[in-house]
C-alpha cells in the first residue's frame, strides 16, 4: 500500500528539466555555471549562445522538406526520430540533407519531443536554421553606441502578447521589408514561432531582424537604460503617427489583438501615439499597425 503510494506521488512530480542533446556539449560545468552566475559568461559559452541565439528550429515533415528544398537557406542539424521509416517524404528529407552535406541527428521519440516541443505535431522531423539577423536583445543593445553617432537612430517594434500565428507572420514581414532595426520579441506570451509563422511572414522569418528577450518587461527596462524612448499605440493619443519622432532611440509597443498593451507594460510606456480613425472605425489589426510603424519614415 505504501509502495502505491509512493508510485502515485512520483507519478505527480514534474519530469526533470531535460538539454536536448545538441546543447549539451555547450553547457558549462557547474563550476563555470557559478561562475557565469556571478561575473560575465566564458567567452567561449557567450559564442555558443549568441551562435544558438541565431538558431530557429521548425518540425513537421513537410515544413523541414520544404526548408531543405530552399538552398538559400543555412540549414545547422536535421533531427529524426529512430522510429520513422526511411521511406515517402523521410527518405526525401534523408537523400537531400545528405546531398547538401547536412549532420542528421536520430533520437528517441521522447528525446525529440524535447527538441520540438510538440510531440504531438513533430511527425518525428526537426530541423534547426540558422538565422543571421537574429540575436538576443542583450547582444543588441551592447552594439549600439548613440553616443558616438548622434547622427545614427534606431527604431524597433516591440510586441505585448501577441498571440495570433498569422499576425505574428506578417509583422516579422513587415519588419523585414521596412525600416526598422529590429523586432523586439519575447518568448513569454507571444505565438510561438512555427510553420504557420514561416507561412505568413512569406519566408522572410529567417532574413527579419529579430531580437530575443524572455521577458519585454525586463527588455524595455533595460533599453530605456540605454536612452530609449518607449512609444504606446492609443486610440487616446494627441501625438499622430504620422508626426516626427525626433527619438534617436525609439521603441513602439504593440500590444495584444484584443485587449492591448498590458499594464505593466503601459506604465513603462514614456509616449503615447494614435492613427487617426474616419467613419467611427476604433481600430486596425495589429499587424497593419506594424506596416504603418516599419513604412512611416520611408513614405514621410
């Protein structure tokens, strides 16, 4: 009965963090962990995290053929499950990352689940690309130097929750496309970055400038540090969209598709601007609002 017990309290625990297996050799020991906890990181770690920073990993069996058919893209490790069966699409995934001379990693089921983070949609297929543009938002704001070049401005978008797939896509397109320096997005809170993103932002996913922050909140902080001026879309704003930002670091915040910016994220807001609306429309949709943003200086 005890034993039972025990089983069914074990049963509850929560699984123990698990490295997928191609970060593994690029962790430090943990005498270097406590290290990097108190001071700044080996540099050796630090080119490891800024390498994998720039790394995007997509699943599913058509989306990972469909990358490796596009020889503009850099294509680091394809990961298959030992299960699937080297025939049909897999074979195909097989033959041309052998071709293109692409490592191919098998794992467990279980192992790859871990990679994907989708057991149930994964199909057994992972495959990691490399994305030059983007980086961490901490490597971001350690190249920019105003001070030096008073001259030089620099306009990101910021997103607050922004959860729809499809709106996530063509913002990173519209990003891409216009001018803006970056796209500042958090991997708490926001759509997660899948073959439903690629589809929308029209491929340019992988050439966008995207910066990663774990937390927005903490990523604004940090760049008003830095002397940025942070901009909250409003309907209530007296300040138009289409007046000059005279900024030299400026910040736009859009926030989620139904209930905006959050309040946390408000407060830190040190500007509000509005789009004029006719014929007692309120709003755009979100993604709109990015085109306007990332196109407002090349059509002033």
């Amino acid at each position: 009965m005890l034993y039972a017990k025990l089983t069914l309290l074990y049963a509850r625990l929560p699984l123990p963090r698990i490295i997928p297996f191609s970060f593994y050799h690029f962790l430090p020991t943990t005498q270097e962990s406590n290290v990097t906890n108190n001071s700044t990181d080996t540099e050796q770690y630090t080119r490891k995290k800024q390498f994998f920073n720039q790394v995007i990993t997509l699943f599913g069996r058509k989306p990972v053929l469909e990358v490796l058919q596009d020889s503009k893209l850099t294509v680091y490790r394809v990961h298959l499950s030992e299960s699937n069966k080297p025939q049909g699409i897999i074979s195909e995934i097989i033959e041309i990352a052998k071709k293109r001379e692409i490592e191919v990693l098998y794992h467990s089921k279980q192992a790859l689940s871990r990679i994907s983070k989708n057991a149930k949609q994964d199909q057994g297929v992972c495959i990691d690309i490399l994305c030059p543009k983007h980086q961490s938002y901490k490597d971001f704001l350690a190249s920019v130097s105003l001070s030096q070049s008073p001259e030089k401005t620099i306009r990101l978008i910021a997103l607050d929750r922004i959860t729809n797939p499809q709106n996530l896509g063509m913002i990173i397109r519209s990003v891409c496309a216009g001018k803006i320096d970056g796209l500042l997005l958090p991997s708490k809170g926001c759509a997660t970055i899948d073959s439903l993103v690629v589809k929308a932002s029209a491929g340019t996913l992988f050439k966008a400038p995207l910066l990663h922050c774990e937390s927005l909140t903490s990523a604004l902080h940090e760049s008003k540090k830095q002397g940025a001026t942070v901009y909250g879309l409003s309907s209530h704003a007296d300040q138009s969209i289409s007046d000059k930002q005279t900024d030299q670091f400026v910040i736009y915040v859009l926030g989620n598709e139904t209930e905006g910016m959050s309040q946390e994220i408000s407060q830190l807001c040190d500007k509000r601007i509005s789009i004029p609306m006719n014929n007692g429309v309120e709003s755009l949709n979100v993604a709109i609002t990015a085109s306007l943003l990332a196109f407002k200086e090349i059509l002033s």
